[in-house]
C-alpha cells in the first residue's frame, strides 16, 4: 500500500501542478474581480499540496506501519462519490451550474445517509440556487446556465 500510495501522489502532485499552470494561461484576476483561472489555480494548488502531504507521509513512515484508514474501507462508497464528481465535470456545460450541482448534491447526500429525503431534496436546492445567486448575483462570476437558459 505504500508503494502506490507514492506513486498516486506523484501523478497527483504533477496533475496539480500542470493545472495550476494551465490556469496562468487563463488570466487568475482581472478588473472586476477572479478571472476563469482562479478556481483551477486553486484546485490545482490544493491538490498538488494535498498529495505532496500524502507522499512525505508515506515516504518517512517506517515499514511496518499501515497508513489505511477509513477511506478505504468502503469503496463502494469511494467509487460513487467519484462518478458523481465525473458526471459534475462532464455535464456542467450541458445542463448548467444549478441542475448539475442539485443532482451530485442529492446523490452525496443520499449516499451519506444522514439525512431524511425531504431534507436531501432541500438541501440540495438551496445550496445549489444559493451559491448560484451567490457567484453570478454578487461576485459577478458567469456560471453555465445550460437547459435552464431563464436564468441569464
């Protein structure tokens, strides 16, 4: 397991360091504000700092210590949460900010099984018409409408 813990976060830690480099190239800020570059900066960054944490951890543990956690445990789990963010990623433009993220919100929190379904539902929509209100309204971001053009 620590062998390919080291090998992950290599790839990862390239993975976060040419996004993060690609998105110079798409101007980080501009006059009224964050630019298109700024979140993959940022994600980016937090990724290739995430997995440079996880290579210098498994780099200096001794041999005999096992660095599995809860995480992998449940990887039926793990592989939904991943498909949801794939599905994110591969629909954004298609059916829109609000609609992509009301439908991966109500799939982490069904799969988190915390919460009744009239909660999900609730959720879901607030947090997804909320940040959408939040970003274009406020901060003058322009997300994806997608089939729900009414809300330009």
């Amino acid at each position: 397991m620590r062998k390919i813990n080291i090998y992950t976060s290599l790839f990862l830690m390239l993975l976060g360091l040419a996004i993060s480099l690609s998105s110079i190239k798409l101007s980080l800020y501009g006059r009224r504000g964050p630019g298109p570059g700024f979140m993959c900066f940022g994600t980016g960054g937090i990724l290739f700092l995430l997995s440079l944490h996880l290579f210098l951890k498994n780099l200096f543990f001794s041999k005999g210590e096992a660095i599995e956690g809860e995480a992998f445990k449940n990887k039926k789990v793990n592989l939904w949460i991943l498909g949801s963010l794939i599905f994110y990623t591969l629909f954004l433009e298609r059916l829109g900010y609000v609609l992509d993220l009301f439908i991966v919100l109500l799939l982490l929190f069904a799969i988190s099984k915390t919460m009744k379904w009239y909660v999900i539902v609730g959720s879901s929509i607030l947090i997804a018409v909320g940040s959408y209100v939040l970003f274009s309204t406020f901060l003058g971001i322009g997300l994806p409408t997608g089939v729900l053009n009414f809300l330009k």
